[in-house]
C-alpha cells in the first residue's frame, strides 16, 4: 500500500468507522464492570474549535465568524464547487490499561487540493501524519511530526501493539480481496459476452 492509499476515501472512511466501532465497544465493557451509581459516558466527542481553526489556517475556506451572502452567484451549473470535510476521534484503553487514541480529519475539494491530518496519540507520545495536495496535478506532500524525544520508528513500533493496530492488520486482507472479487466478476463478464459473439456469429 502506498503512502497515498491511506487517504483514498475507500481506505480511510472504513477505518474511522473500525476505530469508532472499537471506542464504542471498549465504552460497552466500561459500563459493565463498573460499579453503581451509574456514570454518565459520551461515547463521541467534538472537534474543539481551536484544532479546529489549526487544521482549516492554510485551506481555501472563509473563517468561523464570516457571515455567509445572501447574494447568489450567476455561474455555470457544471462547475459548481464543492468541498468535503470529516472529523472522527476514537480511544480505547489498551491490554496495558493505557488510554490511546486516534484523531483524523480530511478535507478535499472540487479542484482536488486535498488535507488529511491522521494524530496518534500514546500516554507521554505523540505522532502527527500531514498529507497535503494543492490541485489535482499536484503530486503532493507528507510530513510526519513526533512529540520531542520520540523517533517515527520507536512510536510505530510501539503502535503496533494498541487495539487500533491490530485491527486495521485483520482489516488488510478483507481490503485485498476486494479487487480480486472485483477482476474475477470482470473476468466472468467478458468471457459471457465473447460466448454471447460467438453464438451470434
């Protein structure tokens, strides 16, 4: 897989969804073994709007307190922009008994300019993946950010050992068999309507 896989929306929406699936389980197994009075327990949480703010700084978007228009622009139907953005934030606590956690945000627009921000975050450590595209010519960049004194290798390392790891490994295979199924229905497909040529000829 390459270092541009990991933001394609068929990779990374399926893996927030995995991660959120595991928050909410772990919060399941919390409620079971704690003791009465019940506690309240938010399963999601929100952006807050400083990270918020950071993540938006450098992208084509107006600021929180600008006043939308009320005038409409006369442009051509087809070249209508649009812009998407996602946020999830999932933690589940470890066989460790440590709490980690995994933050996305993903933004991309007509133009194809592209923001994806992946924070993993291990007690004491943390790890920031930025991938960024201008256009959809622009070949793109990547930058990985690790908290002071911690090592891209030593935090992947330690990484591989959290719920969230494990997870996205047995993930891989399903993910490999998808365009195997898909070739062999194509396969399929072409040999029907070759045999469907040779009766008509």
């Amino acid at each position: 897989m390459s270092t541009w896989d990991v933001v394609r929306p068929s990779y990374w929406y399926p893996m927030a969804s995995l991660e959120q699936s595991l928050m909410e389980l772990d919060a399941m197994a919390d409620e079971m073994r704690m003791a009465f009075p019940l506690r309240s327990y938010r399963l999601l949480s929100a952006p807050s709007l400083t990270e918020d703010d950071d993540f938006f700084r450098d992208l084509p978007v107006a600021t929180r307190d600008t006043q939308p228009s009320k005038e409409v622009s006369g442009g051509d139907e087809e070249s209508r922009a649009f812009s998407n953005y996602s946020y999830s934030s999932s933690s589940v606590v470890d066989d460790k008994g440590r709490r980690v956690q995994s933050i996305r945000r993903r933004y991309e627009d007509a133009n194809g300019r592209l923001k994806a921000v992946h924070e993993r975050l291990l007690p004491g450590k943390k790890m920031v993946t930025t991938w960024r595209k201008q256009n959809k010519d622009d070949e793109g960049s990547q930058e990985t950010i690790c908290s002071q004194g911690v090592s891209k290798e030593e935090f992947e390392e330690e990484w591989k050992s959290t719920p969230f790891a494990k997870a996205q490994e047995s993930a891989k295979p399903l993910e490999g068999e998808k365009p195997k199924a898909l070739q062999g229905e194509q396969s399929k497909a072409s040999e029907g309507e070759q045999s469907k040529q040779q009766v008509a000829a």
